[in-house]
C-alpha cells in the first residue's frame, strides 16, 4: 500500500509543479459550438488522481487474486495431506494382512483422486492377495494409463499379474520392459528364466541362467548352479525335451537326475553306455548310475567291458571307496573270488557294506573263520548302501529325485554303511 501511495505522490508533485510553472488554460472543443477552459494544474491533478485510482484498483484486485490463490493452494495441500493420509492407512492395514480395510481406505483414496498411480498399484495388490487376478489386472492396467513409462513398481506388479493369469508373453514383454530402464536385479532374471521355461525358449533359459551365475558370489555359486539346474530339470523332463535334458548334463555334468531321465529316454543302447560313462566319469558316488551301467553292459554281455571302465576310475579317484567297492562286488558276481578279494582289501573303511562283502568273498574261497568274523561284524546292522541327503543328512535304500524328508531336488549321495538320521 505505501509503495502504491509513494509511486502517486511523486508524479503528482512533479506535474503540479510543472502545472505552476505553467498557469495557462487548456481550451477543449467538445463541438464546433462549445469549448471549456480548464487550468492547467486541475487536469494535471485530475490525470494523476484517475492514475492513481487505476493503480488502487489494481492493487486491490492482484490482492485478492492472491488471497483467492493462496485459498485454493490451502485447499489443494490439504487434499494432498489427506489423500497421502488415506495411502499410509491402506499401506498400513496391508502390512497387517487386512485385506477388507486396506480396500476401505483406498476407495476413499480413490474418490478423492481417480488417477492415484500409488492407489491404482496398491489397489491392484490388495486384489491378488484375495485372489482376484482379473482384477487386480484391471486396476495395474488403468495404472499404467496414467503412469509414466518405466515405473518400477508398477511393472513388476504387472508382472506378477500376468504370470497369475497365465500370460506369459505379456509377462516377458513387461520384464523386458523393467530391464531396459537399467540394470536389471538378479531377482528379474530369474523371473524371465521362469518365463522362458514357461515359452518353452530353451535356449533363451540357458543363456539366462549363464547371466544369473555371473551375478552371484563366488561362495554361492555352486549351490545357485545346482538350484538352477533343478528348475531346468523339472521344466524340460515335463516338456519331454530330450535335446534340452542332454544340454543341462553338457552345462552341469554333475547334475545326476538329468542323466537318470535320460537312461530312461534313450534308445539308443551305445549313446546310453556313453552317456552313462559320463555321468559315472563325473559322479563317482552317484550309485543309480553306476548300477544302471551294469544292468546294460552285463545285458549285453560285455562284463570285461565294464570291468577295465571301473579300474579306469579306480585310479582317478583313489580315495573314493565305493569304486573299488563296486568292482569287487562286479568279481564275486562273475564268480571271480581272488580278484574280488584283491580289489576289497584295498578298500580301507571298515563299514558293515565293506564287511559283508569280504565276508562272502572269504566264505567262497574256503576261509570260514575269516568270513564268520567279517559277517558277525556286519550282521545286525544296515549292510545296504544307503543314499543320504548333503541338505538334511537323512537316509534312504533307494534314489529318488527329490529327498523325501526336506524335498530338495539332486541332494541324495551313496554312503557306505549306515548313519543318518534313517529314512
């Protein structure tokens, strides 16, 4: 207000002192008839008085624009301030697993705001937790409508949508989508390895499991590779894909399972013995591959065969006893007693297995106190080779695919003797 009055009274002395200098009348014509004279000072004064007024006025209008816009700007923030409120409340009965309140206040959210990105997501969210996969599609699609492109959390929540409603081509468009904003999290490729399996894309699920394991570190790389290599597993044996099944024991030859389904697949007799070589080359303690070698080359007469392949590996792992084991067992059941006993008293452990094997072998060759000290060592307890989980330490007599105590996949070894905690 002072500048308003200060911004007058200047021209206005200024012109009455010009207007005093200057005392003469001004004559106006208003028709050719009339005229008026006025004094120079009163127009003077008069213009600057009307200017003033002017300025008045508009001084007072920008006034009450700017309380008007001050209003609004009130109002807004507390519409904001409420609708924020509202977000945090239905965020914080969705940490509670309250559904039906969670929903409550995102209604309320959303009357107030019908393009609410964070309440459309939210709202999305609450729907799948109850169920509704349809839904909670519509409410993450009308999100992305509004949304800017690339937002994060609304694409992984599309995500989730699609691989519940099954589509799983709009699910791999979206994380592509996720990827290409930056450097996607180890968490989004393996949720485009699961899609890949789902598309039947071997290749393309290869190539992402490759990426996975370069991202993981290097204390935890064995057990990601295996953990991988069992959901490749399960997804290519239920396809059928044998091609796929021979290209995971190629990647991971330690991979048992892989080698087992394909024992069972294959038709051709010397793709298997070579494939089983293999497997045994790679595993010497997984036994089910070992003992369906020997059902396949004793099948084929070929007991010689087998023989030179276990005294191969017998000098590759010198330590690990169920070889020589194994080819013991092979003599006595080819009736070749002293080799059998040759090859057993190399084996240093002493466990029931052991013991009832060189037992039966001392009892053929006619050592009958020999063989009733080993069998009276070995009697009462589990003479059986026994398979044990390395996740649980539980044991069984027979592989299986899966540890039927912890139900992890690939974890069952040969243990001679027993132990554990019994199956």
């Amino acid at each position: 207000m002072f500048r308003a009055l200060l911004a007058a009274l200047i021209p206005t002395a200024v012109f009455l002192y010009v207007a005093i200098l200057n005392p003469q009348n001004v004559t106006f014509k208003l028709t050719k008839t009339h005229s008026y004279s006025l004094p120079m000072a009163a127009i003077v004064v008069v213009l600057v008085m009307a200017g003033f007024a002017a300025g008045l006025v508009f001084m007072i209008g920008g006034g009450f624009r700017g309380l008007i816009r001050r209003t609004k700007e009130k109002k807004r923030w507390k519409r904001e301030e409420k609708k924020d409120s509202l977000f945090h409340t239905a965020m914080a009965w969705w940490d509670f697993r309250d559904w039906s309140k969670a929903r409550k206040a995102l209604d309320r959210l959303l009357s107030l705001d019908a393009r609410s990105l964070d309440g459309l997501v939210l709202m999305g969210m609450v729907a799948r937790e109850e169920g509704k996969s349809e839904e909670a599609l519509s409410w993450h699609r009308k999100a992305r409508r509004v949304a800017e492109k690339g937002d994060q959390w609304l694409l992984s929540q599309l995500y989730r949508d699609y691989v519940a409603t099954g589509d799983w081509e709009e699910a791999w468009e979206t994380l592509e989508s996720l990827v290409s904003k930056g450097k996607p999290s180890l968490r989004v490729l393996e949720g485009m390895m699961n899609i890949a399996l789902q598309l039947g894309q071997v290749d393309k699920a290869m190539s992402l499991q490759g990426k996975i394991l370069k991202m993981v570190p290097k204390g935890e790389k064995d057990e990601k590779a295996h953990a991988l290599s069992w959901r490749l597993y399960k997804a290519f044996k239920a396809q059928g894909d044998k091609d796929a099944l021979y290209k995971i024991v190629k990647r991971d030859p330690s991979f048992v399972p892989a080698y087992v389904a394909l024992s069972e697949a294959e038709e051709k007799q010397s793709k298997l013995v070579e494939l089983l070589k293999k497997g045994c080359e790679e595993n010497p303690t997984a036994l089910v591959l070992f003992d369906r070698l020997e059902e396949l080359l004793l099948g084929q007469e070929k007991p010689g065969d087998l023989i030179g392949f276990y005294r191969r590996l017998q000098s590759r792992y010198a330590r690990e006893p169920l070889i020589p084991f194994l080819l013991a067992r092979l003599h006595f059941s080819l009736g070749m007693y002293q080799d059998a006993r040759k090859v057993i008293s190399g084996v240093d452990v002493e466990e029931p297995p052991v013991r009832f094997l060189k037992g039966l072998i001392l009892e053929k060759l006619g050592e009958k106190e020999g063989a009733l000290e080993q069998l009276n060592n070995a009697l009462g307890r589990d003479i059986g080779l026994l398979y044990v989980c390395s996740k649980c330490g539980c044991t069984t007599r027979e592989w299986r695919e899966e540890c039927p105590v912890c139900g992890e996949g690939a974890t069952l070894v040969v243990e001679l003797g027993g132990g554990g905690h019994g199956v």
